[in-house]
C-alpha cells in the first residue's frame, strides 16, 4: 500500500456514492430499539421500488440523540428522523421522491447538535464501520502515511506534546510526555495498549467509538507506535461489547488485507501488529497494572507503582497505555497540526472531551464539546433540563471514581482542574444527571456498594474499607446511625482514599466525600440522637 493506492480507494468509493443516502443507526443502543430490523426494510424498499441506482442504505455507528432511536439521517437533505420502525421505514422514501414523510424528525438546529464539536466523533454516524474503504474516503489512514513517511518518530511526539493532549482515560497525564517518556526507554520489545476496558455504570463512550469508527483507533495506535518504536499493540475489551469486538476484528482483517497493518507499513521500516485481548468484566482492569496483568494471562489485580509501565510494563518492556479517545485524537492532531487542536478548549485543558450523557435529562446520548464548556450548558441547554419540570439537584462526572457537583455549581467549566477543585474528577466521560427526586445518600451507597463488588481484595484498605463504608451508608439510610457513626465514615474515607493501592480504592470516596461536603444534610436528618449511658452501665465501663 503507497499514497496512490490509498487515494484509489478514496476516489472509487466517492465515485461510486448515490445521489441520496439513508444513514441508519447500527450501534448497539439503537440494534437493541430494532434499527437491524429498519435498515432490512429500508434496504427491501429500495429494491422494490427501483431506486437501487439513486438510494444507498447505509449502516452507520451513533448518530449521537440515543433517547430518540432508531434514527436515520437522509442526505443530502440533511435530515434526521428518529423514532423509526419497522413498518413506517418505507415511509422515508417519499423524501427521495420529493415528499414530506408523516415521521418525527429531530431538531437539528436544538443546542444538543450545535454545540457540539466533533473529532473523536467527525466520523460517527457517517462511515459504515465495516468497510475500511468508507474509512479512507473520510481520508482515513492519511494521517499514517504522513507521519511515517513525512515525520520522524521525534516529530510526531513533538506535535502530541504540542497539541496539549492529556489522556482521556480520567487522570489527565499529558500524552506527548507519557509518548516520550517511552520513545527514550530502553528494551528489547515496546508495546502500545489500547485500554477499552470502559466499566463506569452509565458510560458508553469508547464503545460508541469502537463500534462506529473503529479504524480512527487502530489508525491513532500505528502513530503510537511509530512514535515510540513499537511492533505490536492490543486492544484490551471487555466481552460485554460484542458489536464493538466483531467490528474491531473486522477492522484489524481489513487494514491487515491492506497492508496498511502488518509488515512495511506504506512502504516505510514500521512493522506493527494488533490484537485483541477480551476482558471478562472486572472493573479494576481498566487500571492500567491490572490491565497489564490480564493481558498476560493473570489474574487481573493491581501492583505498586514505580516501576510504571512506560518504563516497565508489559512483560517488563517498555509499554504506552491509552485509552480510546486519546488514540482516536491522534489522527485528528497529525492531518490539521498541533496549534489546531491547541486552540480549542482552556489553558490546561485542550481539545474537546467525548460524554455519555444519561440519567434524569430529557436529551440522552453521545456529546462532544469543547474543553471548559460549562456542565450547565450541557445539562441545560444541550440535555434539555430534567423532564417533567423537575429541577436539576446534582450532575455526578466520572463515574465511581468521580463526585456530584450539585446544581448551584452547574457554571463550573468542564476540564481536569475545575472538577477536581469541586471534589469530582473528569473520568473518562460518565455524565449522570440527578434531578430533586435523586436520594443522595442512596446515590452514595449505590457507587459503594459498586466499588465494593469490584474491589480485587488485594490490599485491605479497600477490600476492607469499602466493605465498611457501604454499611454505614446503609445504617444512615435506615436511619439507625448516630453522629459517631458519620464520623467514622469520614475516617474511613480519608484511610481508604490516602493507603489503598490502586485508583480504585484511592477514589472509590468521591462520591460519598462530595455529596457529603454539598449535601449534607440529607446525611444529618437520617441521624438519630445518641442515647446516653445509663449511670449503672458507666459504672461498669
């Protein structure tokens, strides 16, 4: 594979596109509302009424509004029709012939579409994810050939560092710095991981982009590579994604087929490789040493760091660990430059960050936004507000590791620092919202009771700890807790989060520190008085 096979295949696929194109939802979310069902019937209508030559039907990843599947776009008309079955999915075809369907169409004009900010997600919704060739005429694939054949492998850790990438993955290290920090390790191997192991309740967004644009990862990883002199890469998944692990296998045939992975890549020294590692669900995977050890055929539980793995990692090489956004920035940073990505979002915080959006909002779904976007404009203008006429109480980010920002707070701009000052964290992009119903102490418990489950045991602060905080969140609930009892729980939270081992135990706290610190008192009302010692008893104390 060289340049001019890669602009072939561009140009013979954008020749060979129709006039009007049916973009139907495949990801897992609307497969689950019967969108499968809607495409077949698209696709038969189409046959049936001749417009086989004028009409492509065309399976698509997210198409972002995930409370109004199915949905389908019509190009060029650029409309999006949502809530589609089967037996009304004919019914879009009058729109090819001139029509105005009787079907229920989204605004796309509504602050929840225009105020995002595509790059992780430019190709969602667009490219069918099973053809590699509707990758490339999306310039796919591009962005490697430049970098290996342009660049030198200092050049492009240089343009990283530059565009101010920091790891989507939650903690926020610097990329370029974590990329050069494994360039300058010695070793006689180098491995690239891609950390998919996504387990927060209520996030979907690196299984949104595995299953809609699965290329963008592998393409962002052979950069990696390059950069860092490394020849074989996995990708770490846990099996609940199936549609994102078919699609990734396909994915990694297909660029293998290409030669665009494998030996010589467009011509240039870089052999790299890819293969997936399938995770059986164990939420302390996604930290990286637990990661490294499934990876190797172990159990998956954490060790002390340092050594860390840029210099120590898989089968004690060099290894780079980042997660699915950050490699799915990568190509986006290498075809428009450095400055490009540097000029969007805050200070400390570039580029734009990918959220699930979900829980007591009216618009539910995949956003990307600009770093320092405010969670009141995501929550209010671009979710729409609870339903019902309900108030916003509390958004939680970052999942179990992350906190509640509570409602008169909402102005607070979104990237690592700002949520860290509230006591919450950006994660890897869980976004729930709480409206006045949401009991906070439950909310507290429910994150415990989460973090208990996953704990893998191996240091007693957590496997402990966690154990005994969740029944004192239970005892507060049932109202059978005194003012002692919250005390200890304060205890416990600060030895829990200050001598755990891994970042599970470190921030399994949040949540009950956060709301806590905002929420008080729905903790102090449950409390009943302390009953005093009876004189007898203190006698024989």
């Amino acid at each position: 594979m060289d340049l001019t096979q890669l602009l072939a295949i561009k140009e013979k696929e954008l020749a060979a596109r129709k006039p009007y194109t049916l973009r139907c939802c495949t990801a897992a979310g609307c497969l689950s509302a019967g969108s499968d069902q809607v495409k077949k019937q698209l696709e038969q209508a189409v046959n049936e009424l001749g417009l086989s030559d004028q009409v492509e039907v065309r399976g698509v990843g997210c198409l972002r509004l995930c409370c109004q599947g199915p949905l389908v776009h019509v190009d060029p008309a650029n409309e999006l029709y949502q809530r589609i079955t089967p037996e009304n999915a004919r019914q879009l075809l009058e729109r090819i012939r001139g029509g105005r369907p009787a079907l229920e169409q989204a605004d796309l004009q509504h602050p929840f579409f225009t105020k995002q900010l595509p790059i992780v997600l430019a190709n969602s919704g667009v490219v069918d994810p099973e053809r590699i060739e509707s990758y490339i005429a999306a310039d796919g694939y591009r962005a490697l050939h430049d970098a290996v054949i342009e660049m030198e492998p200092r050049e492009v850790i240089e343009a990283i560092t530059a565009s101010g990438l920091r790891g989507r993955g939650g903690a926020g290290f610097p990329t370029g710095l974590k990329w050069s920090t494994v360039a300058k390790s010695p070793g006689p191997k180098k491995y690239v991981v891609c950390n998919a192991d996504e387990g927060d309740p209520g996030a979907f967004m690196d299984r949104s982009v595995l299953e809609s644009d699965p290329h963008s990862v592998l393409e962002g990883m052979a950069i990696a590579a390059y950069a860092v002199g490394a020849e074989q890469g996995f990708i770490y998944v846990r099996a609940e994604y199936p549609l994102a692990i078919r699609r990734l296998r396909l994915a990694i045939e297909q660029a293998r087929r290409l030669g665009i992975l494998g030996s010589g890549i467009f011509g240039s020294p870089l052999n790299f490789n890819v293969e997936l590692r399938i995770g059986a669900g164990a939420f302390v995977c996604g930290e990286e040493t637990a990661l490294m050890a499934s990876i190797e055929g172990r159990r998956g539980t954490p060790r002390p760091r340092p050594p860390f793995p840029a210099e120590s990692g898989l089968w004690g090489c060099p290894t780079l660990i980042n997660n699915v956004e950050t490699f799915a920035n990568v190509p986006a940073i290498i075809r428009n430059g450095a400055e490009w990505f540097a000029g969007i979002g805050t200070e400390k915080s570039k580029g734009t960050k990918v959220f699930a959006l979900a829980g007591k909002v009216k618009n539910t779904g995949l956003i990307e936004v600009p770093m320092g976007t405010t969670l009141r404009t995501i929550v209010e203008e671009m979710g729409g507000g609870a339903p019902g006429g309900v108030k916003i109480k509390a958004v939680q980010t970052g999942g179990p590791s992350g906190g509640c920002v509570p409602a008169e707070l909402m102005d607070v701009e979104v990237d690592y620092e700002s949520l860290t000052r509230l006591g919450s964290i950006m994660g890897s992009g869980g976004m729930i919202v709480m409206d006045e119903t949401t009991d906070m102490v439950d909310v507290a418990r429910f994150f415990m009771e989460f973090c208990k489950d996953e704990s893998c045991g191996k240091c007693i602060p957590c496997r402990a700890g966690t154990v005994q905080m969740h029944g004192l969140l239970t005892r507060i609930l049932e109202g059978r807790a005194t003012a002692r009892d919250l005390a200890v729980l304060e205890e416990l939270c600060d030895m829990v989060k200050h001598t755990s081992l891994c970042g599970l135990g470190q921030t399994a706290p949040n949540p009950v520190l956060s709301t806590l610190r905002f929420f008080r008192h729905e903790y102090e009302r449950r409390l009943k008085p302390e009953q005093p010692l009876h004189p007898a008893a203190a006698v024989r104390c």
